[in-house]
C-alpha cells in the first residue's frame, strides 16, 4: 500500500512522506482491511487533496474522524455523495448556512463545489472502522493531518482555518494567527450545535476574511443534486 498523494502534495509533504510512523500506519490500515470494513474506500483516501491541490488552499475546514456508517464518507470532511441521507451535523451545518447568508437547502450532501473552490475539506484522522466511531485515533493520522495543517500555514497569502468543536481548536496550535484567519465555534453536531454554533454566522466570516485577504468569495450555494451528474457519474 502507497501513499501516492495528489497533485502537489506529494513534493509538499516529501518529508513527512518518509517519516517511519507512516509504514508503521500502512501496516495497520492493512491490516485493518482485510479482516474488518474501513471507510472511506482506499482509493478516496485521499480526496480531500485530489480536489483541493495546496496552491488553491484558501479554507482549511477541518473535521475529526470520517462518517462510519455505510456508504457516507468519501474522504472529504463532513460531505457525503448525492443520494446518501444527509448526516446530522451536516444538516446543521446546512441550517446555519440558510440562516448566515439565506443558502436554501440542497437536496444532497455532497460538498465538492466548495473543495473546488479551494476549501479543503481534511479530517485529522483519515480512516475509521464500520461502525465504530474514532477507532483509527491515535494509529498515526494525526502526526500525518498535523503536517498538513502546518503546511497549509506556511502558504505566504492568508487561509482561513475553520475550527468547530473543542478536538479541532486544539490544533490552534500550528497556525500563526497573525498572519492567518481562525474561526471557532461549537461543532454542528446535535450534542453540541445549541451551545455556540448555531448563529456563529462561519459562512459569512469565512468569506469577509477572504475578501480582506484579497481573495474571491466561496459561493457557498451548492448546485442541485441533478446538476451533479456529469461531476459524479449518479
């Protein structure tokens, strides 16, 4: 099993790329595949950056571990393909984007539009077990998905990194907040959407930091479902 990334990732993370604790992760995520289900499949690994290439990166949405049950994740945060039942935090997600800037609602999930425009859409643990939430934690994802993050915060123009729930403020961290745009809030899951994320208006501050920065706006909307079709193939 290879770690062959995308586009100009793989010169980008050259180094990490030959860090032993990744054999070690390759290992495991074999392992791992023959005697149990993983999502997402092997070869949507690494979707995130195949449609977000590291000199488009103006967004880091970051998420923590990939939808578990069957046929959600396809290896961007928080999205799942057209016809998959919209997932709770997603619809949340989707709530505060009508609210924020009067997004209507899409009839799917699926939120490569925004990846295409530049947001990358990375979890910090890239693998997960059927049914069985943060069972990949702590196997090596994490060193691996810093490293990214900390790339991404050496890019010389300003990103904006979106940081929602208490597991992904702790990667404050890696970012120099003077040169780059942070914005916190509560995670738009059920157990927590109540207590801050709802009327935290992301949308909106998102792209008010982009235009500072100089940068085109995202356009949130998502297409309907039905004009997905030549992207997806369904």
């Amino acid at each position: 099993m290879a770690f062959d990334l995308p586009h100009d990732w793989n010169e980008v993370l050259k180094e990490e790329l030959a860090e032993p604790y990744l054999q070690q992760l390759k290992d495991f995520l074999q392992e791992e595949r023959k005697q149990y289900t993983v999502y997402p499949a092997e070869e949507d690994l690494f979707s995130a950056l195949h449609w977000t290439p590291y000199q488009d990166v103006k967004v880091l949405l970051l998420g923590q571990d990939p939808y578990h049950n069957e046929g959600q994740a396809h290896g961007l945060s928080f999205s799942v393909r057209p016809g998959v039942q919209l997932p709770p935090s997603l619809k949340n997600m989707f709530k505060e984007l009508q609210e924020d800037i009067g997004c209507a609602p899409p009839n799917h999930g699926y939120l490569v539009p925004w990846a295409e425009q530049g947001v990358l859409m990375l979890n910090a643990v890239l693998t997960v077990r059927a049914h069985q939430p943060n069972s990949h934690k702590n196997k090596g994802w994490e060193t691996f998905t810093d490293a990214i993050i900390r790339k991404v915060n050496e890019k010389s123009e300003p990103v904006v990194f979106v940081l929602w729930g208490n597991y992904a403020k702790k990667k404050k961290k890696w970012i120099d907040t003077k040169r780059h745009t942070v914005i916190e809030s509560a995670h738009p899951s059920p157990l927590s959407a109540k207590r801050g994320f709802f009327g935290s208006r992301p949308f909106s501050a998102i792209n008010e930091a982009l235009r500072q920065a100089g940068h085109p706006e995202i356009e949130w909307q998502l297409p309907d479902k039905s004009a997905l079709v030549e992207l997806t193939g369904q």
